[in-house]
C-alpha cells in the first residue's frame, strides 16, 4: 500500500474497532466528534488482541488482525444489541474567541507534527534495534521462545520482559504499508498524538470551558519534549498516551459518572500494561489513588472502576503467564526491589534518582509548565477549600515519580547510564497525566468564584 | 463557517506557512525528511544490508560476523539483521547456521556455509 496508505489503513480499521467497542455508551448525534476517542480504544484493544492471539500461538499478520478486529466489533455490537444505545446526548459547549485561538495553535502544532511524523525515521536505536525487529518477528515466527527467551543457540532480543503491544502495531503498520519502513513507527506515533489531543478533547468537551481545556491542551502538544520523543518511534508515547487517558477516564468516571470514560479507563489501561514493563505497576498506582479519592466521594461508582481495572489487568495475565513459563526475568527483579539489606546498600541512587527523573518532569525546555501548573493548581484549591480532594491528581503525578525513582534505586545497571539513557522519557506518562488533568483542576478552580452546579450525573 | 472549523482552517494555514519557512515548523514537519531506512548510530550501508536480506533464504538460520568492528558498529548490525534478515533466524551457536553474513571494513558479504 506505500507508507501513507498502510499507516492511513491500519488506523482507519482501528477508529472502526473503536466505534463498535464504545458503540452502546456513544452519546447520539455526535459521533464523529469521538474519532480520537474511537481511534485510541480501539488501536489499544486491537493491539492487546493481536498481542494475545501471537501468545496463543498465531502470526502477527493481517489474518490475525482481522480475526481480533471482527471478534471486538462483534462483541461491541452484541453488547449494544444486548443493553442498548445510550440515550444521553453529548456534552456541548460554545467554543469562545480564546479557545478559537487555542484551537488553531493546536491545530498548526498538531498538523506539523503529522506530517513530520510520516517524513522521519525514528532517532531512538531502540525503536528499529528492539521494538520492531520484535514486531517482525511475532509476524514471520510468532511468540517463538528461540527469539523472545534467552538461550544460547540463538540470537535473542533485549529487554525480554517487555510486552509487546508496540511491535505488534509496528509490525502491523509494515505488514500494511508493504515495506520494512522505520517511518511506520514515527507515522503511527504522529497519528496517536492527533487521536491523543482529539480524545482529551472530546472527553472534557462540555464539562470543562472551551478555553481552559484548549489552551492546557496547547500547553501538551506544545511540549518540546514530546514532539521530540514524538519522532523517536520509541513506546514511552503511546504508554504516556494510554496512561493519561486511563486516568484521565477514571476521573471522568467518578467525577461525572461518563460511561464512555470508564470504557477508555478500561482500554487504555490494558494498552499501557501491554506497552511497557512499568505500565502495569504504574497503571495499579493509578487505580490506587482512583480509589482511594472515590472511596472518599462517590463509593457507588467503584464497582464499575473496579471492573475496568480487573479487564484491564486480565488483558496482561497471558503474557505474564508466558514469560513465567520461559523464566523471562523482570530488568528489575522484584526480590531486589523489595530486598530492604540490597537496598539499604545503595540509597545513594534514591536521592539522584528523584533528582532527575523530578529535574525532567519541572523543566520548562522539555515539558513547559505542565507538573508545576498542576501542582499549583492542586495546592490552590485545597488551600482555598481544606478539602484533600484537591490534592488527588498531584498525588498521582508523586506516588509515579516515587515508583520511578525506586525502580532506578533498585536497578542493577550503572545509574548515571541509566538515567542519561531512559529518565528523559520514563516520566513522560507523568507529564502526559499532569496535562490531562490541568483543565478540569483549573476549571474546577474557576468555578470556586462562579457557583455552578458540577456534578452533572 | 461555524468558529471551531474557521480555527482548524487557521491552524492548517498557519502550519502551511511555518513549513514553507525556515524554522522550528518546518523541522518539527521534517523537511527535508528521511528515507525508510532506520537511523543507524554508526555509518552501514543501508541498501546492502536491505539487498543481503532479500538475498537470503525465509526458512534459514545465519550467524553475523563482524570482526574488527566496534561494539557500536557490531550492536547496530545485529539489530539491522534482525529487521532485514527475518524470516531467517540469527543464531549464535556456529553449528546452527546455513549462511554467514560477515561485516569487514565497510563491506557486508553472504556466505553459505
């Protein structure tokens, strides 16, 4: 199909997953306003089912694709015909002169972005040296032990304890683009920040003001940081991605009681489990600090949190399950990381750990003002409410950087290695969900002076 | 026009100018942009390795030798061969492999063995 075509393709069968997944809470009337939304979904289901079918032992191919897209849609549709559509409208909103602005900004950067994103071949060695070599070979080979479990007759990737959903969809975008084209990954990247920026839109459309979310929106896209990993072809934006919109949806959940929300919260917590090693602890820390501010506010709304957080973790149990079976080490054994005598003899990497990783989150050259603005804007409203509710989303962004930093701090490798190499881009998630979660803090801030009704479930 | 798709035309427009001028738009756009090989840390001759791969066998095992060269130079052929070379397997017991791909002084060879 040639580059565009394939990467253009693949996605479009992903919005259409997504739809059919969402279809029975999809608010009428406005279904195209849900693109981002149905882009993300159902590129994280699809490629948590096409991941699954190459443990169960297909071939990462068009034929396993389409197996997994037609089985989601089909369970989809069944679901709406079982419980029917939704007869909620959308949230609305007028989109003011302010927001205008901030819509058209988001759009050059966003625009710019995507082009340059199928133009570039990705700068990070481990995007073509790791995740989709991986990728091509889950296609030619499928889950094969000689490959993905280190021995010694072949030559076996690195990081073996990786999941694999990001070279599963690497691999897909080659298998439709018809080439072994490293741009795949920019391209599919490039097309995951358009979908990012349009979910986070949609979601909060009509409950935060178009201004607020616009401009904080701007703020993300703008991060000089992430158009920079953007084109790197590297996991850590699509698990940012996921991890953002995961919380993201969980608030919306609890605080607004958004059906489609809680589907994305399920979603997206599975693709970042499948993303990235740490995805899974840090996806659990977030249902964590979810549950706790629920069980504090709207405890009728945690069994369906719940739910979302048991389908989310299932979808890793057959990896899991996998590397147990082939003693896939973790790159960060548990048994150390929970060893206090190991790591009572090496707390001098716990201070140069927080340090960088909390060095990278502030610095305005690579994430502007996300955490600060956040944290600031937490501070505020509890100080101007005394009530630790506010004080929810800054936990989130600490209780991540404090399992960072522990993660280093147990690590074996050389730590300055490490942290040269990695900390750049292991907080991106943390400053992707500062950046979801500065609009509705900052509008909640605002209507402290307007007395609005907020809860609108 | 409603003011939502009046914004979206001015921020394509916008992106327009800002890749038609010299300037951060127009290198966040890649202009000039790459071509589809991988970046690779070390100078590698992309299309040989892309030929040797097409030479070879699906159904084959193949052992990388790259004597002489860095770890840098040998790191980045081992991943090349594993995006190029698939469906054949890299193998680092010698009795497995069929073919030897054999990097010396800038020249990459196949060898059946």
């Amino acid at each position: 199909m040639g580059l565009v075509a394939g990467v253009v393709a693949l996605n479009a069968v992903f919005v259409a997953v997504g739809y059919a997944v969402l279809l029975a809470v999809l608010p009428r009337g406005a279904a195209a306003s849900y693109a981002g939304v149905a882009l993300l979904t159902g590129a994280a289901t699809t490629g948590v089912g096409v991941f699954i079918a190459a443990i169960l032992g297909l071939h990462v191919g068009v034929r396993s694709f389409v197996v997994v897209a037609v089985l989601l849609a089909g369970v989809g549709l069944v679901a709406t015909r079982v419980l029917g559509r939704t007869q909620e409208p959308p949230p609305s909103a007028r989109l003011e002169t302010a927001g205008a602005v901030a819509l058209s900004a988001v759009v050059c950067v966003l625009a710019l972005a995507l082009v340059g994103g199928f133009r570039s071949s990705p700068w990070l060695d481990d995007s073509w040296g790791i995740w989709l070599p991986k990728g091509l070979a889950l296609s030619a080979h499928g889950l094969d032990a000689r490959l993905f479990a280190p021995n010694g007759t072949y030559v076996s990737f690195g990081v073996p304890d990786y999941p694999l959903w990001w070279s599963t969809v690497g691999a897909l975008g080659v298998r439709f683009a018809g080439d072994v084209d490293a741009r795949v990954l920019d391209a599919e990247l490039a097309i995951l920040l358009v979908a990012f920026a349009g979910a986070v839109v949609r979601l909060q459309w009509g409950r935060v003001r178009p201004w607020v979310l616009l401009w904080t929106l701007a703020l993300v896209v703008a991060s000089p940081e992430l158009l920079r990993q953007a084109q790197s072809g590297g996991a850590d934006v699509p698990l940012g991605i996921f991890f953002a919109c995961c919380a993201l949806g969980a608030a919306l959940w609890l605080g607004c009681g958004d059906r489609v929300a809680l589907v994305v919260c399920a979603a997206c917590g599975a693709g970042a489990i499948a993303t990235k090693t740490e995805g899974a602890p840090e996806v659990a820390l977030l249902f964590v600090v979810a549950f706790a501010a629920g069980a504090a506010v709207v405890p009728r709304r945690l069994p369906a949190l719940a739910a979302a957080a048991v389908l989310a973790f299932a979808s890793g149990v057959p990896w899991w399950l996998w590397r147990a079976a082939h003693d896939i080490p973790s790159r960060v054994p548990l048994r150390d990381a929970l060893d206090p005598s190991y790591l009572a003899g090496r707390t001098g990497r716990l201070g140069d750990s927080a340090a960088s990783l909390a060095g990278h989150l502030v610095d305005p050259t690579e994430w502007l003002l996300l955490v600060p603005l956040l944290l600031i804007a937490c501070v505020a409203g509890w100080v101007l409410t005394r009530r630790a509710l506010w004080l929810v989303p800054a936990a989130a962004v600490v209780v991540g950087l404090a399992f960072l930093a522990w993660a280093y701090w147990a690590a074996r490798e050389d730590l300055d290695y490490l942290l040269g190499t990695s900390a750049y881009r292991t907080v991106t998630p943390l400053a992707l969900l500062a950046g979801v979660l500065l609009a509705p803090i900052v509008e909640l801030l605002l209507r402290l002076h307007e007395p609005v009704p907020v809860d609108d479930s | 026009m409603s003011r939502s798709a009046a914004a979206v035309a001015a921020g394509l427009v916008l992106a327009g100018v800002l890749a038609a001028l010299p300037g951060p738009g127009r290198r966040l756009a890649e202009i000039p942009g790459d071509d589809h090989n991988p970046v690779y840390d070390v100078p590698l001759p992309a299309a040989r390795i892309r030929e040797v791969g097409s030479e070879l066998p699906d159904e084959t095992t193949y052992l990388l030798r790259t004597p002489g060269a860095t770890p840098l130079v040998a790191g980045n052929l081992k991943a090349a061969g594993q995006l190029f070379f698939a469906p054949a397997l890299p193998v680092q017991d010698e009795r497995k492999a069929r073919w030897e791909v054999v990097y010396r002084r800038g020249a990459l060879t196949l060898q059946r063995r």
